[in-house]
C-alpha cells in the first residue's frame, strides 16, 4: 500500500509538465536566435559581455558610441571598423532570450519543489542539474565572446544546450509517463530501444558533423566575406560532402525505426504520432539542407536547418524514453488513470 507521503499530486505534475514544456519551447528559442546569430555573422554584433558596447541597452547607430569607438573595439569586430547596429541588435536579442530562457527554467526548478516530498526527488535534481547549467552555459556564453568566437568554444556552446534540451525532456517525459499520457503499446519494447539508440547516435554524429561544416565554412566568410555566399559551398571540401552524404544513411535508419515504432501497433498512441512527426521533421531537414547547398546559403536556412535537427533528435529521444518507461521513468505514488492532452 502506497503511504499518502508518497502519493503524487497530480495537480502539481500538471502544473510542472506546463512548465517544462514552457522551458523547452524557450530552450528552442535560444537554438533558434543562436543560428541566427551564427548564420548573419552576428556573434561579435556586441563586442563585450555582459554589458554591449559598454552600455546595458545597445546603441542604434555609431553617433551614440564614444568617438574612438573603432580603436576600441576595432579588434573584436574582425575587422568590422563601422558599426553595424543590425548585427548589434540581433546579438543583443540573443542574449535576451537566453536570459529569459533562465528565469523560466527556475520557475521550472520552483514547480519541482513538491517532488522532494513524493519520492521522485530525482525530478527536483535533474530540473536543478538543468538550472545550474544554464548558468554554466551564460558563463560560456560570455566566453565565446571574450574568445571572439573560437570554433571550439561555439561548437562546444551549442552542444551544451543540447545536453540541457534532453535533461528538460526528461523531465518533461516522466510528467506525461506518470498520467499515462505518454503510451507505449506492450511487447514491443526490446526492437524499439535497440533501433532507438541506432537513430539517435546517428543523428548525433550528424549534428556533429554539422558543426565540423559550419567551423569549414566560418574560414572560407573569414576569407570570402559575407557578399560571398554563393560561393561557400564551392569551397568547404570534404567536410561538406561527408555531412552531405551521411544524411541518406540517416534517413534510412530513420524510416526503418518509424516504420517499426508503427508496425508495432502503435498508431494510435502518442508514441507513434511523435514517429511520424519525426519523419516530416526530417524531411524538412533534408530539405533546408538542399537549400543551403544549392541556393547560396540563404541566411534564414542555417538557423531553421540546425534547429530541426535538435527538434528530431529530441523527439527520439522522447520514445525511447517512453520505450523504456519501465526502466528508466520509474515512479513513487499513483499514476492517473486518464490523462490530460500531452
């Protein structure tokens, strides 16, 4: 018999699932502003931190910099010597929406609070883990731009968010295990969660790839500059064609994994109608993908591009959590019997 310590407040997991869904919308958020950022060459648009060009509210125009302003900061804004407030203001958003992204992941950790008292602590520690690395992650923000976007430090940046992305996804994906709103049709759970691994570190590997491409390509800006993007392309050498031909086998692991989660009577359940979502997430992908390649980088592909491919691997990763509920979704207290809408 389950002790009324232990019982789950329902309302409270409701109230939480809200919140880390709010939490995850604004973590996309972030990716979405960093590529932008990236793919408008916008990263050093505020050449110090936190504070951008000396001032909390940046300026519009350069009659609102200090007359020197070019010696100044002449040397972050490679070898920008005039102010760009387009570039200036896309940074500053940036910042803001991450800035915005951590205060609602502490209201998150705020609606964890009640799980130290029904034997789920380890909801209340993973939304504090979340918590704490966004605040790692500001810090390596501020770093990224002191060393003036260091290919390491920015890939290393973004890798980070995508760590953070499926601790709230977990999180996220116990709340709904718990009311029963994410479900899993019985008996299909071992080819499931093999096969889920196999997408899930293949989409990995090519997010990696991905950054390997975006670093190759940050040289040839450096040397081709920004008037230049049909010409990118022509000029990232291996890298471009390994990432390029790489998507084929990811999608075909994809299809197979889709066509499985379905096959195994699970139409009709959440879990499968996440799967087909990430069937047209990855065509989407592949197809901004084709569009950088062969429309000369257009500055709205990259952002859209990177930010499918965190989507897909993080609805992967939802299923296979949902696959392997029994495991690692375990849960003190009474789980609902109906739940709300996911």
């Amino acid at each position: 018999m389950t002790s009324s310590k232990h019982i789950i407040d329902l309302k409270a997991n409701r109230r939480f699932r809200r919140f880390a869904l709010n939490t995850l919308i604004s973590l996309y958020l972030v990716v979405i502003a960093g590529g932008v950022v990236r793919s408008t060459g916008s990263g050093m648009g505020c050449p110090d931190w936190p504070k951008c060009f000396g001032r909390w509210v940046p300026p519009t125009e350069a009659s609102q910099l200090p007359a020197n302003y070019k010696e100044i900061y002449g040397a972050k804004l490679k070898g920008e010597v005039e102010f760009n407030a387009t570039k200036t203001w896309t940074e500053y958003v940036n910042r803001l929406v991450g800035a915005l992204t951590g205060v609602i992941i502490f209201l998150m950790l705020l609606a964890s609070i009640p799980f130290l008292k029904s034997g789920n602590k380890q909801v209340f520690f993973w939304s504090l883990t979340a918590f704490l690395l966004t605040g790692f992650q500001g810090w390596l923000g501020a770093k990224v731009v002191s060393f003036e976007l260091h290919p390491l430090i920015v890939t290393v940046h973004m890798l980070l968010a995508i760590v953070i992305i499926f601790i709230v996804l977990y999180v996220f994906t116990w709340a709904g295990y718990v009311e029963k709103v994410l479900t899993l049709r019985e008996g299909s759970e071992k080819v499931l969660s093999r096969i889920g691994i196999a997408v899930m570190v293949l989409s990995l590997f090519q997010i990696l790839l991905g950054t390997q491409v975006r670093e190759a390509m940050d040289v040839v800006i450096m040397r081709l500059g920004y008037g230049a993007r049909s010409q990118w392309i022509d000029e990232l050498g291996a890298n471009f064609y390994i990432h390029r031909s790489f998507s084929i086998l990811v999608f075909i692991v994809n299809a197979i994994w889709i066509n499985k989660v379905l096959k195994t009577g699970n139409q009709g359940t959440v879990a499968g109608k996440i799967a087909k979502a990430c069937f047209w997430i990855l065509i989407a992908e592949i197809a901004t993908g084709v569009i950088m390649a062969y429309f000369g980088v257009p500055a709205f592909a990259q952002p859209v591009h990177l930010t499918f491919a965190i989507l897909l691997i993080g609805l992967q990763f939802i299923v296979w959590l949902v696959v392997n509920g029994k495991k690692y979704l375990k849960y003190e207290g009474v789980a609902a019997t109906a739940g709300s809408q996911f």
